[in-house]
C-alpha cells in the first residue's frame, strides 16, 4: 500500500491553509529564529532568561524574546507527536520565520550514550505518518546541513559535550519493541522520539531550515526501559543550548 493513500495528493493545492487560519490576525514582525521547546522548564527558562513576550494565534505558547533583540521566538505547551508539529510549522513559516530548531528529549539507543548527552540529528527515520504527507516515501529525512553547523557551532562555543547522529521517529512510543531498538541500534540510530522526521520534511516543504539537538532522557540500548539516572539533567542542558542559540542568533544579526 502506498502511503498517502492517495499518491497524487503530492500534486494537489491544499483546501485548509495556514495562511487563510492566520489571516486577520495581527503579529508582530517575524524572527528569523524560532525555538521548539516541549519541555515546560526550558520554556519558562526561555522566558524568564531572554524576556519572552507572548505572542497569540498559535497552537500552545509562543514567545518572542525581547533581549535576543527580535531575533529568536520559542514555542512549546503545544502538546507532543509529528502531526502538531507539521501545523506549526506551516503557521510559522507563514508568519515569517526561516529557521527551526528542536530542543527536545529523546530516548538513548546505543549502549554509550548516557543521560544528558545531546545528540545533534543529521537525518530522521521516518516511521511516523505526517512526513509521508509532505515529501514522498523514503526510509529518512535530512536536517538542514547549513543550520545544523550553524547550531553545532553555537553549541561547541558553548562547550556543551555533542555527537551527530540520527534519530528514529515514531508516532508509537508504546510500540518501541526490543526488535525494532535492535534493528535501529544496528543501523547506528542515536536515539528515539516522536517529532522530528516531521520537522525535517514539514520545513523542506516550506523552503525553510531545520535542525534538531536532542538530550537523552531514558535509555532502551539493553532491550529494556529504563529512566533517566538523573532526571533533571537532560533538561539543563537543553536551557544551556537554547542560551547559546540565543547568542548565536544576536551574533548573526
């Protein structure tokens, strides 16, 4: 079976648009950057840190940050899975933006990666459904490789610990079998998640770029579960890359 159900939907024009959701709304200028943050504490760290300034009309919570001088939003409260993410995505290159980072958690799936070890995606499986709606089938999406050095950069002047690598998207968390983490970890998959893959081909469709750094949450590597040793750690490091980010974005401007 192919997938879409309905190959030539490829070819054909949209009936609901971002655009016709967001006209008659009034948004402020556009930043070139926009952050995704889906963990609440690096959200608020956004905030709180860089001075966000809520911005309305988009799924969840969006934040301009006024001390980035305009130059950097951050989004997160909008939920988890690939379909939320290809929506916004959509809104906000409508809106403006260029350029998409994902700071999120993921799932370790080869032995050596430990706790709060960040893993910079260079490609995305895609075994999830909303990526197969925007580019046609493929076993994976690439990253932005121009935006994806731009953040490895920001992150090495950071001297935040990094490896590349690719992650496995799937829309089943529940699903994420001793077989499957098997069969990625042999393919040198780093880590798990939900989103990704759909960041990756949501914003190639919109001419825009993407990347995606990722802090492991839990491991699988052993064919069993298990949480995090030391729980808040992923999060830290995620708000210190969104800070160098930041810094990186007022640098460029």
């Amino acid at each position: 079976m192919s997938f879409p159900n309905y190959p030539p939907n490829f070819d054909s024009p949209p009936l609901l648009t971002a655009a016709a959701q967001l006209q008659g709304k009034r948004l402020p200028p556009a930043p070139p950057w926009l952050i995704f943050c889906p963990q609440a504490s690096v959200l608020r760290h956004a905030v709180r840190r860089w001075r966000g300034q809520r911005v309305p009309g988009f799924f969840g919570e969006t934040y301009l940050l006024a001390k980035s001088g305009q130059q950097v939003a951050v989004a997160g409260g909008f939920g988890v899975g690939a379909p939320v993410v290809g929506v916004l995505v959509e809104a906000f290159a409508v809106w403006g933006v260029s350029r998409f980072v994902w700071l999120g958690i993921a799932g370790g799936l080869q032995p050596g990666l430990g706790t709060g070890e960040l893993v910079l995606v260079e490609t995305a499986v895609r075994d999830e459904g909303t990526s197969h709606h925007y580019l046609p089938t493929a076993p994976t999406v690439a990253a932005s490789a121009t935006l994806t050095a731009s953040v490895a950069q920001a992150i090495l002047g950071a001297n935040l610990p990094c490896q590349k690598g690719a992650t496995w998207t799937t829309d089943a968390p529940y699903r994420e079998t001793a077989a499957a983490v098997a069969h990625y970890q042999q393919m040198g998959v780093q880590t798990v998640e939900m989103e990704v893959a759909a960041l990756f081909a949501v914003a190639s469709y919109c001419q825009k770029e993407a990347a995606a750094l990722l802090a492991v949450s839990d491991l699988l590597a052993g064919g069993v579960w298990q949480t995090a040793v030391s729980p808040h750690l992923p999060e830290q490091r995620l708000a210190q890359a969104l800070d160098a980010l930041v810094r990186a974005a007022l640098e460029a401007r």
